[in-house]
C-alpha cells in the first residue's frame, strides 16, 4: 500500500500485511509529520490521498453519447417495401454514374452517400425538421442537450450542423456547439456547412450570417420552407468552392 503525507506529499510504502483494519496513524520519516491513513472498509484503493481521503476520479473514462441516428417510422404496411426499392434505384444508379472515367472529371456527391446532419433544436420542432430532413435524403442525428452534440461532432464527419440559438439553455448549448466549430481547422470547417435557426435574424441575411460566423441563417418562423433554402444555399456554397474541390479531387458537399 501507498501512503502520501498529506504536509509534504511523500510517498510511503507500507507492508499490507501489517496495516490495521481501521484507521491509523503513522510518522512520515521525511518531514516528521503526522500521517492520518486506513479506512475500516477500505478495499479499493491502492493509493490513498491522506490530504482528502477521496477515491481517484473516473468521470473522463466516461463513455460519449453521441446524438442518435434519426429514423422515419413508416405510417402504412406497404410503405417499406416501396421505399426500399426506390432507394434501392438510386443507389444503384449512382454507383453506375461513378464509373473509373467519370470519377476523374465528375465531382457529384454519389447517392449513396447521403448528407450527414446535424440537428441541435428545441424540442417542439425536433420531430419536424429531422423528418424533413431526412425524407429530403439527409442522414439525420438528433441531439437532445450539449453533451450528444459534441460527441457526435467529435465522432462523425458531419456535412451539416443545424443549430438553434436556444438549443439547451441550461448547458448553454448554442455556445459549446459553436466553439466546436470554431476549433475545425481550416480543410474541415470547409467541408461543414453550418446553419443558424434563429428567430430574431432574417432567413438568408448574409451579413448576420458572416457576423456569426454561420454559413447561412434561417428563420425560426420559416422551417417548413428548410429544405429548399438549405438546398439554394448549398448549391451557391458549391459552386463557391468548385474549382477548389476540383483541384483537391473532393466532391461537393
């Protein structure tokens, strides 16, 4: 067993064999102190910390929660089968398009490789925008306060990151998912597409949306319209970064 003098943090080893059941007092041979050490049902640590007396802290080998992948429930028996051989066809013929001598000259997302969003919203319209999403052929991960948002950011290679301006509050979410983007360097905040939901700013104002650091804004009143002005703006932002993705052999986002 390990000892540390709580005055001058030296370390003692003493024989378990001969270590009293309860607690017990011993002198530190360096500085001549008093050490206060044992616990009457002490069997987990092997070091002991006389100065608090407290067990080594575990919380960082904590396991991520990452968001969760959001799924459609489908409303009628024969509706699966159906769209599971439409997505069947578009897969297929994307992989077809994605031929060796096209691959070289054509820098078009295949289609079986969705988008991955993100989306950090309140709750009363989470329901809404990831089923919009993810109908509009978006993979959508749903995250319900701060801690599922940064993991997932932490774990995926994210397309998008839709964000609500009052996404969990309490944990000041809209700020930690913010400052995960910020850190991205300068390839991978390229490749992320990032959208502010407020309901204050204009949808599309493009001088708030470079005053925040965003990709482009919608407004809270305006979700229905979502997936067609995040489809405009990601068609502008692609043709932005065209030639730049040409010559590092990237396809648009």
């Amino acid at each position: 067993m390990i000892i540390v003098c709580q005055k001058c943090d030296a370390r003692l080893q003493v024989d378990e064999a001969k270590v009293p059941s309860g607690r017990f007092t011993i002198r530190c041979p360096k500085c001549n102190g008093s050490i206060d050490a044992g616990s009457p049902a002490s069997t987990e640590p092997d070091i002991i910390n006389a100065n608090e007396g407290a067990p080594l802290d575990t919380s960082r080998f904590e396991q991520t929660n990452p968001a969760p992948l959001f799924e459609v429930a489908e409303n009628t028996v024969g509706a699966a089968p159906d769209n599971a051989l439409e997505r069947l066809s578009e897969l297929l013929a994307g992989l077809a398009n994605q031929s060796p001598r096209n691959t070289k000259t054509s820098l078009v997302r295949p289609a079986w490789d969705p988008r991955k969003a993100l989306i950090c919203i309140q709750e009363e319209n989470r329901e809404s925008i990831a089923r919009s999403l993810s109908e509009n052929g978006y993979q959508v991960f749903v995250a319900t306060d701060t801690r599922q948002a940064v993991d997932r950011m932490r774990e995926n290679l994210l397309d998008l990151v839709l964000l609500d301006s009052r996404f969990d509050p309490v944990e000041q979410g809209a700020v930690f998912v913010t400052r995960e983007v910020n850190i991205l360097r300068p390839a991978q905040r390229r490749r992320l597409f990032f959208v502010l939901l407020s309901p204050q700013l204009r949808t599309l104002d493009n001088h708030a949306a470079f005053l925040n650091n965003v990709n482009a804004i919608i407004n809270a009143n305006e979700i229905e319209d979502l997936p067609k002005v995040l489809e405009h703006r990601l068609r502008a932002y692609n043709d932005l970064y065209k030639e730049f993705n040409q010559v590092l052999g990237v396809p648009a986002l």
